[in-house]
C-alpha cells in the first residue's frame, strides 16, 4: 500500500497534470478565438468592399439618369457668366463706364461662378468611389444638397421637390456620399412612380425628424402608391415594380443604411403614393469630442 507521503505525492502530480491540460485547452481556445475575431475581420472588411463597389456602380447609374438635367443646371450659371462678361466688356469700351454698375456685374459673375462650382463639387462626390467611412454628418445637410441635385430633373418631369427640415441638427455617425446615394435612389424612385399622376399631385416630399433616439429622413410622393403583393419584396434583389427595373436601387440601399446601424422601412400614404422612411441612431459624441 502506498504511503501517505506518496499519495500526496501522486495527488500533486495529478493536479499538476490536470492544471497543465486545463492551461493547454485555454490557450488553444485562445488561439481559436483569435483566428475567428480575424477571420470575421476580413469578412466583413470584404463585404464592406463588396457593398462599395456594388453602391458605387449603382451611384454612377443614378448620376447618369440625372446627366441631361445636370448639364441644364450647370448651363445656365455659365451662360449668365457669359452675358455679364460681355456687358462688363461693353461698358469698359464705352471709354467712362459706371464703376457701380460694373462692380454689380462682377458681383454677378462672382455668384454663378459659385454655384457652378457648386454643381460640379456635387456630382464629383457622387461619382467618387470609396470605402464606408463613418464621421459625424448632419442628416438635414444630406437631405437639403440631395433635393438640390434632383430639382432640375423634377422641373423637367413638372414635379415639385418640397423640403421640410427639422430646424435643430440631427448629428449621425455615417458616410455622407453613401447616405446621399440612399435618398438620391429614394428621391428617383419617388419621381418615377409619380410619371402618370397629374401634374398639379406631383408633390414630392423630403423632410426629417427626430424620434426615439433616431433621427429620419422621410421620403414622400404622390404616386399610385406601393401594390399590396410587392410591400414584402420591395428590397429583395432583383425585384421592381417598374417594367425597366433592375430591382438593385432599393436592395443596394437597405445595405447601406444596415451598414449605418440602421434601417429603412416603406409604407403606403393614407391619401395617395409611398412612404419611405430611413431611420438612423443619432450620433452619441464621447467626452473627447464634446
């Protein structure tokens, strides 16, 4: 029979043993979990990218649709630079030209030059691919440069573009390009279903708020409304209720608001047309940045 002295000897190397399993298990566990924090990094990096480039494509699509109204807006602050030129140019040959009158047609000039640099700011950062980068943005800001890109193209539809903008700012944690996208697509898609709606109902209505700890933009027109059969396919891929859709514009834009912690919900007015709300977490600033 063993000793007592042995057996506390051979129950200290058991417990050793088992100590050494239980540390050999934990760090395999650790490692384990190491590999699977990365392999989800990379997957969500990748489908980061993947959204990206599938929102970039979808972004040129809609700028495109927007270009014959782009090159109208543009047009007509460089034709006004023109004219005032030429009036500066004639009461400079006139020998005693009216320095108030001058100084106002370079004001003038001043403006339009403005405004068509504004437009091409405009268009160049829609047309700019990048990755999703989160910052404070002002959803208000968002929703008052998208209804200025799309008001031409409204004009020409004989649409109305109406902004009703919460006065207190709605500070997110988003990227602005990609949000400008989601309500540029939501605006078209507005405008598009309003094509058969007599001119004096062709009311498109864009306007903001703050409920629950969210802010939402909402997006409303007076089309025929959304039918009852496509209010739960409405963002599956591929699916349009439009005879030349592709079915991408909405999907691609779920994506992105889901992308923003967030989510976009559509619903039929009670009078006439669709109702697309997009609802984000309002952005909580850190000491830091107080």
């Amino acid at each position: 029979m063993l000793s007592v002295v042995q057996q506390f000897r051979l129950g200290g190397r058991t417990s050793d043993l088992a100590a050494l399993v239980i540390i050999l298990l934990l760090a395999v566990l650790v490692v384990a979990l190491w590999f699977e924090h990365r392999r989800r990094h990379r997957a969500e990096m990748e489908a980061r990218r993947y959204l990206a480039t599938i929102a970039d494509m979808d972004r040129r699509a809609a700028m495109g649709h927007l270009t014959a109204s782009l090159a109208h807006e543009l047009r007509q602050p460089l034709g006004a630079i023109l004219r005032n030129s030429e009036a500066a140019s004639i009461l400079i040959a006139s020998g005693n030209p009216n320095l108030k009158e001058l100084a106002e047609i370079v004001e003038d000039i001043r403006k339009d030059d403005k405004r068509a640099a504004e437009i091409i700011r405009r268009v160049k950062a829609l047309l700019e691919g990048h990755e999703l980068v989160e910052e404070p943005i002002d959803v208000n800001d968002v929703a008052r440069e998208t209804a200025e890109v799309v008001a031409t193209d409204a004009r020409a539809r004989g649409a109305r573009v109406h902004i009703d903008l919460l006065r207190a700012p709605l500070v997110v944690a988003g990227d602005r390009v990609h949000l400008q996208q989601v309500l540029l697509n939501l605006v078209l898609n507005g405008l598009d279903a309003m094509a058969q709606t007599p001119h004096e109902q062709r009311l498109l209505v864009v306007s903001t708020a703050a409920r629950n700890g969210s802010a939402e933009v909402l997006v409303r027109d007076g089309g025929a409304g959304i039918p009852s059969g496509a209010m739960e396919r409405i963002f599956e891929p591929f699916f349009s209720t439009k005879a030349d859709g592709m079915g991408m514009g909405l999907s691609i834009a779920r994506s992105i608001i889901e992308a923003h912690h967030g989510r976009i919900v559509a619903e039929n007015n009670v009078g006439r047309g669709a109702l697309l709300r997009v609802i984000l977490p309002l952005h909580r600033r850190t000491p830091a940045s107080a």
